[in-house]
C-alpha cells in the first residue's frame, strides 16, 4: 500500500505548486475526485473537501477528516537552474531516503496528500465516511485554512498529515505572526575615493524556523549584520543595498550585501579573518560556511547616508533572532522564537521580514512587543500579518487514547506524544470548528524547508499501514 502513496507523491512532485500558484495541483485533485466519482465541494478560496463514502457495512459511523496541504516550500541550491513555476521536483532514491536534486523536495505536505489520496483509493483501506480536506497556501501563513467557511468540514474527528516524527503523534503547535520591519534611509552619491563590492555570504544549512530553530543553525542575515559591524569598527562602509529572497518560515542560508568603502583591501581583509574565526565557531553545525568578496566597477549606484547604515547595521545586531524560551510542559519542545528571513533594499526604506512563533498569545504578544521596541529605537516601523492561534494539547483527547493503543498494538511500542514548534493548521481549524477532536501524524521528513529536505521510505510505510488500522478503529 506504501507504493501506491509513493506513486501518488510523484505524481504529486511532477506538478510545480508553489504558495499562491497552485492551480494545477488543485486541478489534481478535482480529477481525482471526478475520477473515483467521490463528491467535493469547493470553497471561495480553492480549498477542497472531498466525500469519500464509507467501505461496506460502515455506513452508519461517524465521519473522519484527513487533511493536507497542497503547497510547498521552494529551495534550491545557488547553482540550480530549477524553475519552480513549471519544472519539475526530480525524485531521487538515495538508500532509505527520498531527495531532489538541487531542490526542497515538497515532502512538506506533499506526502501527506499522497497519504490521504492512498486512504480513499485502496480497497484494502477499510473505513468510515471520510472528509479529504486539501488546503492551500499552508506555508505562508495557513491562508487557505483561515479562508475556510463555516461548516465546510463536518467531521468532529480529524487527523492533520503534516507531521514529520519518527514514532510521534502531534497534539499541539505553535501560533504565529509574519511581520516587516522597515527602516528609512536616505541616500548620496558615492565619491570618486569609494570603491564598490558586494559580500556574499553562503553554504549555510537553513532549514525549517519552527522545527528546527533550536539546532543552532546560522543565520546567514545576522552573520552579514557582525561582519558589517566588524567592518565599520575599523574603516569608513556605507550599505547600498542587501539582498535575501528566502521563504519566511525557512532560516536563511545565503544573503549579498552591496556596500561602498574607503578602503576595499582592508574590507577584504577583515572579511577573510572574519570568516576563519566563523568555521572555528560554529564548526559542525555550519561546516560550509563561506563568505566572498566581489569587486564592483559600476559606479552609478547611490548609497546610504553613514548615520542610516549605522542603524540597520545595529538593528541586524540587535535583532532577537533564534529560540526565546522552551516549553514548560513537555521536555525540549521550543516555547517562542524569531526568525529573521529576508533583509531586502526598497526604494527608500530597508525591510526585515520573518515569522514569530509561540505557544501562546500573551508569548507572541511580547514577542511582537521586543520587536516594536526595536524598531523604534532605530526609527522603524513594524507592520504584522497572517497571524493565526496555536493549538492547545488535550491529554484527555478519545482519538489520542485511541492512536496510542492502536500504535502500541500494532508496531509494540508507545508512541511519543509531542508538540511542534511550528504551524499546523490544527490550531486556525479548531478555532474555527467547535468541538473537533484531532491529531496530527505523518512520516519521518529531514530538513524541511531546504534543499537537504529528504522523506524516510521506511517511515513513509509505517505511517500507511497505521492510518490504515487507524481507520478501521474509527468504524
């Protein structure tokens, strides 16, 4: 059964389904339905619920939800030449692994809707009436969640699929809030004495900012704010511009900065030592981290007056990025954090952009409050969106107590109970639908949200055959 989810996974890889253009993967799915001849529906927003009826002689029970989401997060390694608006993601079986080449693989959440395609299409999947509900634009902010309608989904029992543990079953997430720092500038001209070049700072991991935000993994637009600061200790640099497009839930591997100087042998110079004295501390958690210098012979571009460069380069120093505080209640589960994701020049204004995550609002209310704090002590502005609630465990949960049996009795062990640092659509879900009873699961995924993302096939078996007796229990 596990190979027909695989079967569906690249079918699913085979479809480009960036945030917000996902047209053809939504297409995916109403053909599918059309073609088991299941009934759906869809919402103002492109969210869909698949009727899938229940396998005979279960007719009467009640109804269960699965739900995945169609979008995915696009990484790529700086040489790719990959197109994600029309390649695409090439599938590659490295031992008990599934990766891409030079890619994020979508495993986040594509897998889950293999999975929960796999449910309503196998005979051999014995179950009641299901509710497959496909949502959009998950990962940049659960939009297509928090544009369900009123009683779109009946069911009170409901298992998310976007969980990626080895023997663990999810019972609460993280709330979050994207923001923007901006932070005005003015600009001159550069003088005849200035000299131009851009600082690339790459080779760093990245990877997922909730599910992996206490790994110690570098941020590369915070690393670009302390060689900047060296820098201007030392010799007269202005900013031109700085540059990163990652995703805003991904930690950043890579930024370039332009910057104008005084002096361009001893920028290189401070640079070079910069980087040795960054591959002895962060060592393994960072082993190829790197840093270059590119000579610029353009001279038509302005820079940032002195007195402004001096600010953003403080407020990258300043910036609370990384974890904030842990979990009280369950052991090393991350409570609050920042993430830092992109710094990007506008006209006449830099912007910081990412994502606060916390357990709870009172959490991210101060959270938001520390950044505004910020903002204000270098004459910013800070503007928040896509907030969304986290979701709140429920130890006494019928369908936890029902999970943990059925794992202990199928695979003989007892299955970790864990929350997740990140955003599922469980918390925007329950705040929505009164009463729903709901976990999440789903197999073993590395790496997420960056090009070493890589899904196990053997958890990816384990995981099918549990929901598939899962079901059955739920008869």
């Amino acid at each position: 059964m596990y190979l027909q989810v695989l079967d569906f996974f690249q079918e699913i890889n085979n479809i480009p389904r960036k945030s917000s253009h996902e047209e053809k993967i939504t297409q995916y799915i109403r053909d599918f339905a059309i073609k088991n001849k299941f009934t759906y529906k869809e919402d103002h927003y492109h969210n869909i619920v698949i009727k899938v009826p229940a396998s005979k002689g279960y007719e009467n029970s009640e109804s269960v939800a699965i739900q995945a989401h169609t979008d995915m997060v696009c990484e790529k390694i700086p040489t790719s030449k990959h197109d994600f608006n029309k390649d695409p993601i090439i599938n590659i079986i490295d031992g008990d692994w599934i990766r891409a080449r030079e890619t994020s693989l979508g495993a986040d959440n594509g897998i889950g809707v293999a999975l929960a395609l796999t449910m309503a299409q196998n005979d051999e999947v014995v179950h009641p009436p299901l509710e497959l509900v496909i949502t959009r634009e998950e990962e940049i902010g659960l939009v297509g969640a928090m544009q369900l309608p009123e009683n779109f989904i009946q069911s009170k029992t409901f298992i998310n699929l976007d969980a990626a543990l080895e023997d663990g079953i999810l019972i609460c997430c993280a709330g979050a809030s994207r923001f923007t720092l901006s932070f005005p500038f003015l600009r001159e001209d550069t003088a005849n004495t200035d000299k131009l070049a851009t600082i690339e700072i790459f080779g760093l991991q990245g990877g997922h900012s909730g599910e992996e935000i206490h790994l110690n993994r570098s941020n590369a637009n915070l690393l670009l704010g302390r060689a900047l600061k060296l820098i201007s200790e030392s010799i007269k640099v202005n900013i031109v511009e700085i540059s990163s497009d990652t995703m805003l839930n991904a930690i950043p591997r890579e930024v370039n900065a332009i910057v104008s100087t005084d002096d361009i042998d001893k920028l290189k110079s401070i640079t070079k030592n910069f980087l040795l004295e960054l591959q002895q501390e962060l060592g393994k958690h960072e082993p190829d981290v790197n840093i270059k210098i590119y000579d610029i012979k353009d001279k038509k571009y302005k820079k940032i007056i002195e007195q402004d460069t001096r600010k953003i380069i403080n407020a990258l120093i300043l910036y609370p990025n990384g974890v904030e505080s842990y979990s009280p209640y369950i052991d090393n589960l991350v409570s609050a954090s920042n993430n830092l994701a992109r710094v990007n020049t506008e006209e006449d204004c830099i912007k910081f952009s990412g994502v606060s995550r916390a357990a709870s609002d009172t959490q991210l209310d101060a959270i938001l409050g520390n950044l505004s704090s910020l903002s204000s002590l270098v004459y910013g502005k800070l503007e928040t969106f896509s907030r969304y609630p986290a979701w709140q465990a429920n130890l006494e949960s019928p369908l936890l107590k029902k999970v943990k049996y059925r794992y202990k009795n199928l695979f003989g062990i007892e299955p970790k109970i864990e929350g997740t640092h990140g955003g599922l659509e469980c918390g925007v879900i329950a705040a929505k639908y009164s009463g729903i009873d709901m976990i999440s699961i789903g197999p073993l995924i590395e790496k997420m949200h960056s090009p070493q993302e890589r899904l196990s096939v053997s958890s990816t078996r384990k995981i099918t055959s549990f929901l598939a007796e899962l079901l059955k229990d739920l008869c």
